[in-house]
C-alpha cells in the first residue's frame, strides 16, 4: 500500500486534529505554568502531563486499525507477507499522531519557558516513544478481538486509566513505569534520573514485544501465555529499576556546569540564567552580604546554585529569571540551616515557629533600617506574617550586639529538634534573664 494511502485512511490522521486541539486548548495553561524558565529539560519533563492523554489517543487509534485488519481479513487469506509485516505500516501513522501531539505540548511548554533547546531531551523522548509504541501495539491487538464499538472505547478508557492514575499511588515505582513522575522534572539544580528512564523501557519494551508476539502468533494460547509472562517480566524488572525512587525521577545536578567567579564572596551561578541575569544576580548577592556582614552577621564565602552546598558554602534558590528581591530572599534563605533529619522524619521540631521572625530580620537588616511605624522594611510585601514582622522589629530596637546573640541563638536551635528557640527579648536586660 502506497504511503500516501496509509496515511490518508489512518485512523491516526483522523484522529490528529482533535488531539492537537486538546492539546493546545485544554492543556495549554497547565503546559505553560510552572515550566523552570530557559531550562530545556524542564520544558520536555513538563510536557509530559499531555502523555497520558496521546497514549490514549494512541490505544483507541490502534483498535480501530486492529480491528479493520481484523475485518477485512486480512489475516486469513494466506498473505505472503507476516502478519507484524502487515500491521506495521499501519499502525505508524497512529503512532506518528501521538508523537505529533507531544511535540505540541513540548512546543508549547518550551515556549512558555522562554527556551529553544527542549529537544533533544533523549531520556524524556525515549520514554515517550516507548509508551507511545506500547499504547498503539496493545490497542491493535485489542481491535482484533473485539468489535469496534468494544475495542475502541475500551483502549480509550483503559489506556488513560493506566497511565494517568498511578501517580496517585502512595507506592511511587509504578508512576515511573508510564512516565508519571516527569512533569515533575526538573528544577535547574536538577535531572533526570537514568532509573526512571530504564524502568519505563523496560516496561513498554516488554509490553510491546508481548504485544508482537500475540500479532506474530495471532492470539494462540501458548503466545497469549508468552505474553503475559513477558508483560510480568517487564513489570517486574522495571519496579525493581525504580524501587528506590521517590515521587520525582530526579538527581542533583553535577556541579561541574555551574560557572563561579573570583569576586567576594564567590558566585556560582547555572549556565541558564545567561550573561545579562547573572550581572544583576552577583551585584545583588554581594550587596546583600554585604549589608549583612556590616552588622556582623557571619557570611560564608561562596554562595552556589548547587542543589547540594558543600563545607563553607550557602544555598542560593534564585530562579533563571531572577530580579533583585528574589536574590535578596535567597540569599537570607541560604544563611539558615536547612530542616533537620529528624524534622522531615516527622518528629517535633519546636525551632520551626522561629524561622519565619529569622527571616524577616535578616531580610530587613540586609535591606536597610527600620520603615515607618517600626516595621522593618522588607516585611511588608506580604511575605511574612505580621507577627513575624512584629517580632522583626522588635528585635530591631535593641542594640547589634543583642540582635546577633538572639540571631546565633536561633540557628542553634534550628539545626535540631531538641532545642526550644530563643524568645524575642524585649530588652537588653531580659536577654541575661532569658539566657
């Protein structure tokens, strides 16, 4: 059959147009919320929340394909050429259509980023391709054995129901296995873990040789049984691959690509925020730890962008599109412990109720002197609350010296579980009667 006939019966070129237009209408402002701005890999990971619904598309496509082989018998003629031979060219088209409407929602999710580089993401576009593939195998074969007005809905609604809800699950590795995890991927200090990768393979691999088996052997009992142990296999080898991950299928970023300078303190800053946004960034970190070193509040040396800090160093979450307020809250978030084992294990961690008073008086003692009815400047922009914006300028009436003791206080407590945080003395006097 010529290429042009192909495609011109598919189910698939039918098919496209509505998948296209969900994609872009429906899904158009989830594509475009949330995407890490110039950061390819997180345009592809957040594209992938339209997978569920091009495997779908895909599966009921494939029946119907599936089922006018099946209809025409096709099959039962003695063709000279094998059955896989037949429905190979004509299962493409549907599989092209699903590729097509992913290329969409990545189009759309990279442009929201303000990124052209979202393609290649090799890691992303193999699991696509794997599921894609699987999703149209698995609905011809269904098409096959059950009428259309059967088949059809049910690859729909099956194929839908197996790969959007297993990210509800609270057991994660079944998520990773239909790629439910990657639109969580990834912020800039991110990406994507190679085991999420190979389970997802290793299951859509097996699916679809499970599934040419069945086409090969035209549904035999022996072949159905092959199937079902190969489609186990797959399963199992894939959970075992991604057994250890949590509910996002990513690593720290290696900090081999960050780019640091030699000024004071030191920068280290991720490629993606680009020569004009990385000025701003370290003039703006600087002048931050400066103000705050002028009150004797201890800085470290380099500030990085790495997901993990090492000795010596301080945290700096500032987003790829940066302004000066977000380096300034970053570089005071930086300066405080990060929350405790014991805190994320669930067991008490009284020292919390101090970070938000912290943070406030760091951010108004790096920003200038208290604003207008003793409110420090900085905390009224609806970051903090006003009791933490209270206490923040109480603490701003007493002298340096006190404000820095209450400070190191506070960061001892905030590194543990078992220390209570300091209160907010109302007096020099009340710090030698609280101590």
């Amino acid at each position: 059959m010529l290429l042009r006939t192909v495609l011109r019966v598919s189910a698939g070129t039918r098919v496209l147009p509505f998948l296209l237009g969900f994609v872009l209408v429906a899904l158009g402002d989830e594509l475009t919320a949330w995407v890490t701005p110039a950061y390819g890999l997180a345009a592809a990971g957040h594209a992938s929340l339209a997978l569920p619904f091009a495997c779908a598309a895909c599966a009921a496509a494939g029946a119907w394909e599936g089922g006018r082989l099946h209809r025409g018998g096709v099959f039962s003629r003695s063709p000279v050429r094998s059955a896989l031979a037949i429905t190979t060219p004509v299962l493409l088209p549907v599989a092209l259509m699903g590729g097509l409407g992913m290329l969409a929602a990545l189009t759309t999710a990279a442009l929201a980023g303000g990124t052209a580089d979202g393609v290649p993401q090799p890691g992303v576009l193999a699991v696509w391709a794997g599921l894609l593939l699987a999703n149209t195998l698995v609905g011809s074969v269904v098409g096959r054995v059950l009428a259309p007005v059967v088949a059809v809905p049910l690859a729909l609604i099956s194929s839908f129901v197996l790969n959007a809800y297993p990210v509800a699950f609270d057991t994660y590795w079944p998520r990773h296995l239909v790629g439910g995890g990657l639109s969580d991927c990834c912020a800039v200090d991110q990406v994507l873990d190679g085991r999420a990768v190979a389970a997802s393979l290793a299951f859509s691999g097996a699916v679809c040789a499970a599934a040419v088996l069945l086409v090969r052997q035209r549904g035999s009992p022996l072949a159905l049984a092959a199937a079902l142990a190969v489609t186990a296999g797959g399963v199992a080898l894939g959970g075992w691959t991604a057994r250890d991950l949590g509910p996002e299928p990513v690593r720290p970023r290696s900090s081999a690509a960050l780019r640091c300078d030699s000024g004071q303190p030191r920068v280290c800053l991720w490629p993606e925020l680009g020569d004009a946004r990385s000025v701003l960034v370290r003039a703006e970190v600087r002048r931050t730890a400066g103000a705050l070193a002028e009150r004797g509040v201890p800085v470290p040396a380099v500030f990085t962008m790495a997901a993990r800090p090492g000795p010596g160093e301080a945290g700096l979450g500032v987003p790829t599109d940066a302004r000066a307020p977000d380096v300034t809250a970053a570089v005071v978030g930086g300066l405080l412990p990060r929350t405790p084992d014991c805190a994320r294990r669930g067991d008490p961690y009284p020292a919390a109720a101090a970070t938000g008073t912290a943070t406030a008086w760091l951010t108004a003692t790096a920003t200038g002197t208290a604003g207008t009815a003793g409110t420090p400047r900085g905390t009224t922009d609806g970051r903090f609350t006003p009791a933490d914006s209270a206490r923040a300028a109480q603490l701003l009436q007493l002298p340096d010296a006190a404000q820095l003791a209450w400070y190191r206080d506070t960061l001892d407590a905030l590194a543990d579980c078992g220390t209570l945080p300091p209160p907010v003395p109302h007096s020099v006097a009340a710090i030698g009667g609280e101590r």
